[in-house]
C-alpha cells in the first residue's frame, strides 16, 4: 500500500476520534472508538513513516488536514460556527501545508544533486566538493531510494 494512501487513513482515522470524542460527552460508549481511532492513526502514521515519508511533510498533512476536516464536519455534525475568520485559517493552513511539501521537495533535490556528483566532485570519494563528507556533514544520509535513515552514532566503550 502507498504511503499516500496510508497517511489518508491516518487522517481519516484521527478526525473521526476527534469528532467522536465530541460525541463522547453524550454518549460515553463512543470513548472507544476515540481510543481505537487514535491508535488507528499513530499505526498508520507509524506505517507512512516507515515508506520512506519526510516526518515534516507526513506530520504536517496529516495535522494540517485533521484540523481542516474536524473544523468543517464539526460545523455540519454539532452546529458548532464556520466563520470568514475560520476559513480563513484553513486557507492559512493550506498554504503552509503547501510550502512545507515544496521545501521538501527542494530540500531533496538539493541532497539528491550533492550525492550523483554534480556539485563539482565525482561522487566517489562521499565528499561534497568543500573538504567534508557529505555523509558525516549530514544528520541523515540517503539511502539508495532516496529515504533518509538516522545517521549511526558510535558507542565508545
């Protein structure tokens, strides 16, 4: 399954716990299905992080689009107000959500052009062209696809 798909249902799955939890304050037996909805969207989120998924871009939608879907289903569910001021802040969101995910995306661009040698260097030696290595410079370092993994620390014993 894709990561797009899967970060779907952590979206879908935390807003219908915060929407439940609402409903929660008349209806107690809905506490379980927040329980199950939060734990539902952790494992999904777990699971996008896992394909390879920026944390920042994945927590970023995933949040960005919870607040926009409770805002607007509270609005239609419980009667709550949907103001100028309100959807305002949702286009707000959008567009931060938006320039997160282009960041990203250049962000990743800039690391994929330092690794294929085209700042200068032939790639071979793991260096960047300024005298340090591209690998050790860097918290994370790519992987062959692309997905960022924690650089190793060393235990010294």
């Amino acid at each position: 399954m894709s990561a797009w798909l899967l970060l779907i249902g952590a979206i879908l799955s935390e807003v219908t716990a915060t929407l439940s939890l609402r409903g929660a304050l008349d209806h107690s037996a809905l506490y379980v299905v927040v329980v199950a909805g939060y734990a539902l969207s952790f494992g999904f989120l777990a699971l996008v992080l896992r394909r390879g998924m920026g944390l920042g871009v994945a927590y970023g939608i995933w949040a960005a689009c919870g607040v926009v879907l409770t805002a607007i289903l509270s609005a239609l569910l419980f009667g709550e107000a949907f103001t100028v001021l309100k959807a305002s802040g949702i286009v707000l969101i959008a567009a931060g959500v938006a320039v997160v995910e282009i960041g990203s995306h250049r962000a990743r661009g800039t690391v994929d052009a330092r690794s294929d040698g085209s700042d200068g260097s032939d790639g071979s030696d793991g260096s960047d062209g300024s005298g340090g290595s591209v690998a050790a410079d860097a918290p994370h370092a790519p992987d062959a696809l692309g997905a960022a993994e924690p650089a190793r620390r060393r235990e010294d014993a």
